[in-house]
C-alpha cells in the first residue's frame, strides 16, 4: 500500500510537474452566455482567467497589507510570492502548488515572534487559492495529495519551528482548505456523473432506434416471406401438375415442367431457410392472409370506433396490384392513421388512394389538433415514419412526410408498379 501510494504521488504531483498545461477557454454554449454576441462572447470565454488574476490580486494586496512598515524590497517579495504562484495555475497548475508551498516558509522566514505562523496573511491567501485552482483543473487523487502535503508542512513546522509563536494558524488551514477541496471533489464527482448519464442516454437512444428499426425490417421480411413463399408454392404445384392436363405430352415439355418445379421447390427451400432467421422461436404464421387494400374499409371502420373521424377518396380504376404493393399500402395507412390517433386527437383525417398508370399513389392527411382537445397528445418512439419510408424504399417508391400550412400533417407515397403487357399476361 505505501509503495502505491508513492506511486500515485510521484504520478501526480512529481512527474511533469512543470509541464506547460494552459487553462483552455471556457465553452461559450451555457444557458447565459449563449445570450451574449459578438465581442463579448469572445470575452466570456476567457472569464476563468480573469478571475484567477482577480483572486490573485487579493492574495497580493492581503500580502502587502501585513507587511506595512518592513521596508519596500520586503513588501514587494511579499506580494509576488502571494501573486506568482496564483499566475502561475494558469499554465503549470501542479508547478504552481509545489511555488506556493516553498513560499510559505519564505513569508515567515522575516515574520516577527508573536506573528501568525506557519502562514502569514499572503501566503495563507494565495495557498487557498492555488489548492482550488489545481483541484479543479486535476483530479480529486491529486488534491488529496496536495492537502497531504499541507498538513505535513503545517503540522512539521509547528512541531519543530513553532516554539517561539504563540498563534498558529495550521487548524484553520487545514479545515478552510479541505472544506474547499471538497466542494471541488463534489463537484467533479457531479460532472462525471453528469457525463456517464449523458452517455448512456445517448447509447440507449440510439439503441432503442436501432432495434426498433431491426423489428421494423424484420416484420417486412416476415410478411414478404409469407407472401413469396405462397406464390412460389403456387409455381411447384402448377408445375408439377401441367404435365397431366394434356394427353401425351412431349419428353421435353415433362422435363421442363419438372426443372421448373425442381427449381421452384429449391427457391422455396433457400428462402424458407435465408428469411426464417428473422422468426423468433415462439414466432407462429398467422392463419389469415396478409391484409390488402381491400381489407382498407375495416381498418377505417377500427380506427372510426377508436374516435377518429376518417375519410376515403378513391381515384382511377381499381385493380390488382402485387401482393406486396397491397401490402405495404395497406400498413403505410395503418401507420400513418395510428400516428395521427396518437399525435394529434381529436383532428379528422382523410385518405387518399389512386390508382394511376404505372403505379398507386397514397395521401393521409390530418388536420390540425383542436386546441381545446380532452385527450393530450402521447409520445411515440419517432420510428413510424421510418418504418414507412422502409417500406416505400423496399418497393423503390417515394415518400414525403412533413407538417401542412393548416398545422396538421401529411404522408404522400408513390409506389411503382410495372405494367402488365397483354403479351405477358
């Protein structure tokens, strides 16, 4: 234990001890002074200076008034060891405990018997100052070190030094000085308290946003799974069965049905065993079909029966489109009509689906909130539009969501789909 303790001495009070260390300004973001501009914002940022150089002043004039009377050369040493070793925790802050400690028996060196000793008036000023100043630029260890170091200078010269002093003042710097370093060791302890807090607020958000997206993704995998593997089953069976529809098929019209239904089959097996890493293991298909936009009259009718006043308007000819076109508008209306439930209740909203060439275009828009409205707005996750644009972005589609004039909101999506030649169909 004694060897690590001289360990972490010479580690933080010897080692560089005079290593050029200047006080960095002082960030200009903070609640007041982010309020100031132009020049003195530039001049806030160097406000710790000047206060230490006003502190250091004290020390000196609290020196020089209680030498008055000791002759000119010994004032002035007096205010300059009072005011050196303050200066000095501006660039070389250990450098600064180690002057301001060597200076104290300086002061006393020329005291008169019946004076405070082992701090005269200047040097207990500016040692207060110095062992602040450090601690707060260093860390608790060091201005435990530096209180140690006190003590024993105190305590070492009244034990050996002090006979002919009647007044020591090594109980009231002791007790000042370590209330002091306290405050500052609380401090610190609060900072970093502050900063770990701040961190891992930080990582769990940004987690939280990652796994929320991960489910999204997911979910779009789990339900393009169930879809492709339905048509992909459709394609083996057919092909399996095309053979026996007409009589005496030619070989190579068998051998092709069976490569198709070979391949389908292999497709199938590839995309069960690639996709089904997304199910959990407690995971179960669901028994109905995916919903579709034919499904989108009950969902209006659900989110009715929730209190929300909802409107649909169909444009051009309505068709089939692919199952996963179908799907993905489906819960791109879910989504943004749930959004709407909870960030702004009360507001009607309105749904607008077309059907146009080469493609569907979608627009839920709600309007603004009544201001006089029971039920107060819920805070989401944030993760609804994104999961949105994750599934526009799946189907190369396009996407805009933002606030309307009128103060509600507005999701505009397109998604292509190609067209089907007759040749093809």
């Amino acid at each position: 234990m004694a060897a690590d303790a001289l360990r972490g001495l010479r580690q933080d009070l010897c080692h560089d001890a005079f290593a050029y260390r200047p006080l960095p300004p002082m960030r200009t973001d903070g609640r007041l002074t982010r309020r100031l501009s132009g020049r003195t914002r530039e001049l806030a940022a160097h406000a710790p200076h000047a206060a230490v150089a006003a502190a250091g002043l004290i020390a000196m004039l609290i020196a020089f008034g209680g030498t008055i009377g000791a002759g000119g050369v010994v004032e002035l040493l007096y205010a300059l060891l009072a005011l050196v070793p303050v200066l000095l925790t501006l660039v070389r802050p250990v450098g600064a405990f180690w002057v301001s400690l060597a200076a104290a028996p300086v002061t006393v060196l020329f005291a008169e018997q019946g004076e405070e000793w082992p701090w005269s008036p200047g040097s207990f000023a500016c040692h207060l100052i110095v062992l602040t100043v450090v601690a707060l630029r260093t860390r608790p260890r060091t201005a435990a070190w530096m209180w140690a170091l006190t003590a024993v200078y105190s305590l070492g010269a009244d034990t050996f030094l002090g006979a002919d002093y009647y007044f020591s003042n090594t109980a009231p710097m002791l007790i000042v000085s370590a209330l002091a370093l306290l405050t500052v060791a609380v401090r610190h302890v609060r900072r970093e308290a502050v900063q770990e807090v701040t961190a891992q607020r930080t990582v769990t958000a940004h987690e939280r946003s990652r796994r929320t997206l991960l489910e999204e993704r997911t979910t779009i995998a789990r339900e393009l799974h169930d879809v492709v593997a339905h048509h992909m089953s459709v394609v083996a069976i057919q092909a399996e069965a095309a053979p026996y529809r007409v009589q005496n098929p030619p070989e190579e019209l068998e051998r092709a049905f069976a490569t198709i239904r070979e391949n389908a089959v292999a497709a199938l097996t590839e995309l069960r065993r690639v996709l089904g890493v997304v199910r959990a293991e407690d995971y179960e298909a669901p028994d109905a079909p995916q919903p579709t936009l034919a499904d989108l009259d009950a969902l209006l009718a659900n989110v009715r029966e929730a209190g929300l006043a909802v409107d649909k308007a169909v444009t051009g000819a309505v068709r089939e489109l692919p199952p996963g076109v179908e799907l993905s508008a489906y819960r791109i209306v879910q989504e943004a009509l749930s959004n709407t439930l909870r960030h702004a209740p009360g507001a009607s909203a309105r749904v607008e689906v077309s059907y146009v060439l080469g493609g569907l275009g979608l627009r839920i828009v709600n309007a603004a909130p009544p201001a006089a409205a029971l039920i107060k707005p819920s805070p989401g996750a944030g993760h609804g539009v994104t999961g949105m644009r994750e599934r526009v972005s799946m189907l190369d589609g396009e996407m805009t969501a933002g606030a309307t004039a009128d103060g509600g909101y507005e999701v505009a999506v397109f998604l292509p789909v190609a067209a089907v030649r007759e040749g093809d169909a």
